[in-house]
C-alpha cells in the first residue's frame, strides 16, 4: 500500500458542514440534524441530565482488586483514602496509568463473549486520557491500526481516550469498528458492499463524503467531540489499513471473486468502564478468528451472502437444501480465508486451535480462583461447533454487573 506514514486526510475533505448548520441556513442553532436513530442512541443530547457520579462502591472495589493482584502496587490504604476524597470533591476520580492498564486488561479478561482471552496480559494500552479533540483522536485511532498491524504480526491494542465527568461527555467515536466497509441498497434494490454499514454509509454521506460502488470501499472515521454536535469524518490513511486479498488454495478461480478483508477487527463503540469510571472511547482489538470472516461477514445472508455465488462456481447442485450445498461452500469460503491469511503473513486463528487454547485460558484462571465466565452461544464457533472442545461443556454463567467491563452503550 501506498503512503508510508503520511496522514492523508486534508481539512478540505475532513470537515464539511451538515445542511441546515451554516450560519444564516436552516435552523441556525448550530445543533446537528443527524440526531436520532441507533447511530447516536448513545450520545447524551443537548439539556440531558449531566454525567452521574462515580459509584464509591464500584471505585473502591477496584482500588482494592487492583491492590489485591498488583501485590507491588504500594499503600492501598493511602490510595482508597485519595480516590474516595476526589471523588467527594468532584464526582469522580483519575485512573493511575498502572490502574488504568490493569483495568483494560481485566475488562478483556472479563469479556464473556470473547475466545481469545488466554492473551489477555498481553494487551498493550495506550493511554491517550490528554487528547479531547476530534482531529487527535482520529490521528490517534489511525495510529492505532499501524501500532495493532504490527507489519501483519497483529497486536492486541486499546487506546483509551477522555473519560465522562460529571456534567462534562467525553467524544465519542461513531464507528462500530475503526475500519467498515460502506454499504447501501440501489433504487432498484440491489445491495452493494456490506448491508449491515448501510446506516453508518447513509449518515456518512449526508455529512459529505462520497460513496461509490466499489463492495470494499472503506468508511471513513466518524467522531463526534459533544453533544448535539455533528461528527467529524476522516478518510482513513491508506499506510493504516491492511487489507489482504483473498485466493483459495486449489481453486485460481476463487481470486476472480475479487474478494478481501482487514486484517485488524478494532472495536470502537463499546464503553470500557474501570471502577465507575466510564471511558466511552477506547477501540480495542486482538486478532480474527477465521470464521469470523469466512462464516459470518462474507456467508451470513444479510451480509455479502456469498455462499451461493461460491457454490455455483463449484459446481454445486443447490436445487435442494439436502445436498448440503451451503456447508460445503461454507468450508472452501472459510479455507480460502485462512489460506490467504497465512499467505499474507497476517495473525489469524483458526476457531480449532482457538477453542483449545480458550480451555487453557479457563485452566489458568482456575488456579488463580477464578471463574470463567462464558456465553456458549459466542464461544462455540459458526463452524463444526460440534468438532470443537467448546462445544462439549457448560460455562461459568455470565454476570452483568462483573466489573472492569466492555459495555454496549445504552
């Protein structure tokens, strides 16, 4: 890819007024129009009631977790007595940076619906609370992607930004992934790129940017820095996302599908929350699991809804559901993944050794006395469930209120 480490958004393409926004037009409030709908269900709007404070009791249990497994981490008397009395004093209180990357970290150990937590001491946190503006954050976020692509040996990376405070929203990123592919249906009906981004592509584009037809065109980076404001979009630079091509390994044919994927999966609309304290940006990732691509994003019907076009090339007889036509394209889309991965040199999973390694995760955490929590129906994966140890066992049941957390944004 072009581009070395140049940035190659510009203010001319990044920031483009919503109608009704431009002083004498419409409304003249300066308030956005693109307010309503799941896009920005999360975002506190104009007049809402501030920010609540910090539970003391959430605080104070952290503070003595943290203490409880970072034996070397000093007075946890002196530091529960400080974090209670900032938080009298202002409504909340400031993560140390080694509470901070042991919340993140936990938050991961925490996540339920996640297999590949055996790593989760591995997550490289990046402290980013300084930055509140739309275009560092956005900087930031591309940084992000080229620290976690690592040249193909993918990283497991969090960068946090502003916490909320009281009375004071913290931005928050629009994307629900830092790379998306757009979507939309024609006036015809037809769908291209991927259907699920359709809501996210149309906000996009009323806000300036231009789609166009490609099935892999890249969305750009949408933040929004208050409430009530509209987002700032970014293009992504091209040095700061990895694509790979797919090819399947017996079949030349299959690249003439013209077929890719991202290599990083980076979350970005999930609130990670640390002791009461609610960070409602800090994209995350680890690396994919194979099916995760091959199974879900290009085979599931309302997505690319590829297995029809892979079984006809195969010469597969789809005239009825019985010849079991959707598995075995299922199988030769999830090889061409995995195949094209490797070939790449891009970190990718396969969900049999991921399913072994998450019981190694499950062992570990037992002799530290942990639990496991653990939803089966995430865990057991899209393909051969059955053929996987995952499949064959129950789980730790899967607590709520568990805290640090990753939280979907309400």
């Amino acid at each position: 890819m072009p581009g070395g480490n140049t940035l190659i958004f510009s203010l001319s393409r990044r920031r483009k007024s919503a109608p009704g926004t431009e002083t004498g037009t419409g409304t003249g409030t300066g308030a956005c129009p693109y307010m309503s709908g799941d896009l920005v269900s999360a975002v506190p709007v104009q007049g809402a009631p501030a920010t609540p404070y910090v539970d003391r009791r959430e605080a104070e249990r952290f503070v003595r977790q943290f203490h409880h497994e970072q034996p070397g981490a000093g007075d946890m008397t002196g530091r529960l007595r400080a974090v209670l009395a900032e938080i009298d004093r202002t409504g909340s209180y400031e993560h140390t940076p080694a509470e901070l990357a042991f919340g993140a970290r936990v938050a991961w150990r925490n996540a339920a619906r996640c297999i590949g937590r055996l790593y989760w001491r591995s997550l490289v946190v990046r402290d980013l609370r300084h930055l509140g503006s739309a275009d560092d954050i956005a900087a930031e976020c591309f940084e992000h992607l080229r620290v976690a692509g690592n040249g193909g040996r993918i990283r497991p990376v969090i960068s946090v930004f502003a916490p909320d405070r009281p009375g004071r929203p913290a931005p928050r990123i629009v994307n629900d992934q830092l790379v998306r592919y757009a979507g939309h249906r024609t006036p015809e009906g037809r769908r291209h790129g991927d259907p699920r981004s359709a809501p996210l592509t149309a906000l996009a584009r009323d806000l300036g940017w231009k789609r166009d037809d490609e099935p892999f065109q890249v969305l750009p980076l949408m933040v929004r820095e208050h409430p009530g404001a509209c987002p700032e979009w970014y293009e992504l630079p091209d040095d700061a996302v990895r694509e790979v091509p797919l090819r399947h390994p017996d079949h030349p044919w299959f690249a003439e599908l013209g077929l890719r994927w991202y290599a990083v999966p980076a979350i970005s609309d999930m609130t990670l929350e640390i002791g009461g304290v609610p960070y409602p940006a800090a994209p995350f990732n680890g690396w994919y699991m194979g099916t995760e691509i091959g199974a879900r994003n290009l085979a599931d019907a309302e997505r690319y809804d590829l297995l029809p076009v892979v079984a006809d090339r195969l010469g597969l007889d789809r005239s009825s559901d019985r010849t079991l036509w959707r598995d075995r394209a299922l199988v030769e889309l999830n090889v061409a993944v995995l195949h094209s991965f490797q070939e790449a040199g891009v970190t990718m999973a396969d969900h049999h050794t991921e399913s072994q390694r998450f019981l190694r995760h499950i062992a570990q955490e037992s002799r530290h006395g942990r639990e496991t929590p653990a939803d089966w129906s995430w865990i057991v994966p899209p393909v051969s469930g059955s053929a996987t140890p995952v499949f064959h066992r129950y789980y730790d049941p899967v607590d709520p209120s568990l805290r640090p957390a990753f939280l979907a944004r309400t």
